[in-house]
C-alpha cells in the first residue's frame, strides 16, 4: 500500500468493532487516541489497543485548556473526561481551582514547565500498563509453542507528542511557549521518539516569512504533526492549496502526519505528507475552538466518486437514478448481492457501522491508488472523477464536488511546472 499512514481518530467505544474487525483491519496503519478518551475511558481504551496490537499515538490535546472554557465545560461544570485530564496533567490548581484557561505567563517558571511537559507525556506513555512479571512468562510460554503473532507486543505509542497550544503567527506569545515545550520535551524523553503538532491558522501558509521561521524552528524534530484550523480541504482556494504543498516540501525531511485530513491529504503524500488521522467517516477537519456538543450523528455515505460524505438521503436520492455507481467494495458488494441491486433496499440494510466500513476500505483503495501511481496518472483519474460529477451530479442532488476542480488546477499546475 506504501508508505503513507492512515490513522483513525478513536471518538467512542463502539468504534473498536470497526477497527477490529479482520476486513478492515489490514485497511490502515494505526489509531489516534485523544487524550480526554484515554483518560476518561482507560480501561476500555488501553483494553483495545492491546487487542488491536497496532501503532498508535496520544493527542495531548493541552491547547484544550487554552481556549474558550465553553470548549471543555457541560452544565456550567467542566466535562468529566477534561477535569480528569487537567489532574493527570498536574494543572488542577488553574483549571479546577480558579477556574481559567491557560495563559503564556503560567510557564515562565522553568520548574513548572518541566512538571507539566513531563506528566503530559508520561500519561502517553503509560497508556498501556506495563506487563508483569507474571505475564511477561506466559507471553514467552506462547512464542515458545508458535503463537507469537497472537500476541500483543504493544506496549508504547508509536511517539510522544510535546504538549502544543495555539497560536496565531509567529508573534503570538503561545508561539514561543510551543518552543520551549519543544526543547523540554526533547531534554526529558531524549530516549524517545519526541514529535510535535504544529497548530495555527491557514492563513499562515500565505505568508512566506512565517513559513521560513517556523521552518527553521523545527529544523531538529523527529516528527511534525499539522494542524490548520478550520483546514477543510474541500472549501480551500486554490492558493491555500498550493501554498500548502510547497509547506510540505519544505519539511519534507521530517515524519509529517496530519491530525486530520482526507483525500486532498492523500494526495499530499506526492508531496511529502506521511500520514493523517481523521475520524471515521467524519472530522476531516476540525476548527481549534469548536466546542463538541455531542449528539447522534446522522448517517452518512462516502461517495467514491466526489471524494466526500454525504448523508443519507441524498446519497440514496443519487443512486436511485445511477443505482450501476454504486460502491463495489467488499461491504457494498455484499449488500449489494442482498438487496438485489434495489438502492432503496441497500440504504436501509446499511448500517452505520457498515457505512464506516465502507469508508475505510474506500480510503484504503485510495491510498493504495495514489502510492501506486505517478502523479500524472492520478491527474487523469482526477479528472475523470470530476467529469463524472459534472456530467451525473451537477445541479440536481445535494452533493458536494466542485472541491475536484480546485484539486485537479493544482495538481495539473505542479505536473506541467515538472514537464518543464
């Protein structure tokens, strides 16, 4: 499939049977596990990822206590998964007691700097409880009788990420502040593969002297991880695009994963992008201060050909006219075959957990596509998937394509700039 990562953002318990399952489990790298999740549902996570017996890594998600409280509070009281984050993470006294968020000057102390960094990360990596004494002989006894596949070697996230918080450019003071957590972080875990998230505005990219500074700050990172507020791929100009791409280029050297991202991601890996970790058939993108409210999501379809999901409704209102487009992957086959080529009757035996599994083996194939593929030939296929758009889609169903176009421009602007 090559080298690029997918990595599922973990939102919920009953996730695990998705990602477990044996079909789709061969379909992605590894898992992103935010760190409310882990510190509210320890267990269960913990539990999951030893069975799952994949990579993953922790968003410390500490820009959470920089932000807006409305953020992080339910009921006038702070949500019990981030109220246990701020004790795990030694911030307690500011974030239960009085009640703020974080402000640049509460790191000006060195002392509480490396007390902070060091608890964050320690949470990461003690995840997963050590294996005892007791335990560490059976799963010896095991390799010795041949089950040593059948056991998880799992222990670690595959790195650790230094506590980030957001910042605007950099000016900002949070911009330093993301520096010298850096460079603690490096000190303290020098051991250890020691990664970093990048979070800012979009708006960044346009401008070339933050670009070169930020660059040269993190020249001496393993890993980068990027955050663009509000970065959904499928409203960007042109520009953004493109300026996103050379950012890439620049950094090219490094390990870089996007926290979330989706086809345009994908496509990114021509690039020098390595990875993304969305949610599941959602999240995408996600804007810095969005508060989750929580709710029951509708359910929603992936459709192959515009590259973006879609609920429902529409999706079965388009296939009702075109039911031969629709999704031969494995799930959409096998329903398929059941409700014998009637769309009406697919959409009502498909699940919301077989529309997640659709979704994951759609970005497995497109990942697959991409990887294998010189980037002159995506361009075609790009292009074949927008006139299907425009020709099937333009005007008359509620579906989103028009992304395809911007995406095409710039990938046919870098391809003619290589022909010469």
């Amino acid at each position: 499939m090559g080298d690029f990562k997918l990595y599922y953002r973990i939102g919920m318990a009953a996730e695990k049977n998705i990602l477990l399952d044996e079909s789709i489990k061969d379909t992605y790298h590894g898992v992103a596990v935010g760190a409310n999740v882990a510190a509210y549902g320890k267990t269960w996570v913990s539990q999951f990822l030893k069975t799952l017996s994949k990579p993953f890594f922790v968003d410390p998600q500490t820009h959470a206590f920089q932000t807006s409280r409305d953020f992080i509070l339910k009921n006038d009281g702070m949500k019990k998964s981030y109220s246990t984050l701020a004790l795990e993470y030694g911030i307690e006294r500011i974030a239960l007691g009085d009640k703020r968020e974080l402000v640049p000057e509460d790191f000006d102390a060195q002392e509480d700097v490396m007390k902070f960094v060091k608890s964050t990360m320690e949470f990461q990596r003690k995840l997963i409880p050590p294996v005892t004494g007791s335990q560490k002989s059976i799963f010896e006894y095991a390799e010795i009788l041949g089950y040593d596949e059948e056991i998880s070697k799992v222990e670690e996230p595959e790195f650790l990420i230094a506590p980030y918080f957001y910042f605007r450019n950099t000016e900002d003071p949070w911009y330093n502040v993301n520096l010298h957590l850096m460079d603690c972080a490096k000190e303290l875990f020098s051991e250890s593969e020691v990664y970093v998230v990048i979070c800012t505005e979009k708006d960044v990219l346009l401008e070339k002297k933050e670009i070169d500074i930020i660059v040269d700050h993190y020249s001496d990172i393993n890993g980068i991880i990027l955050w663009f507020s509000d970065f959904n791929e499928l409203n960007q100009e042109k520009e953004i695009l493109k300026s996103y791409i050379r950012f890439l280029r620049k950094l090219s050297s490094k390990d870089i994963i996007a926290m979330y991202g989706g086809h345009f991601s994908i496509l990114s890996s021509k690039f020098g992008l390595n990875g993304i970790s969305p949610g599941i058939g959602m999240s995408e993108y996600k804007n810095v201060t969005h508060r989750v409210t929580g709710g029951v999501f509708s359910n929603r379809y992936y459709i192959p050909q515009a590259k973006t999901m879609v609920v429902e409704a529409d999706a079965r209102s388009f296939y009702l006219d075109h039911p031969a487009d629709l999704c031969k992957c494995n799930v959409c086959g096998e329903i398929t075959k059941n409700a014998s080529s009637d769309p009406n009757e697919f959409f009502t035996q498909l699940t919301p957990e077989l529309a997640k599994k659709h979704y994951c083996l759609c970005k497995a194939a497109e990942n697959r596509y991409i990887q294998e593929r010189p980037l002159s030939e995506i361009t075609e296929n790009l292009k074949g998937d927008f006139n299907f758009c425009e020709e099937n889609i333009d005007g008359i169903y509620n579906i989103k394509y028009r992304h395809l176009e911007v995406w095409l421009s710039v990938l046919e602007d870098i391809v003619a700039s290589q022909v010469k």
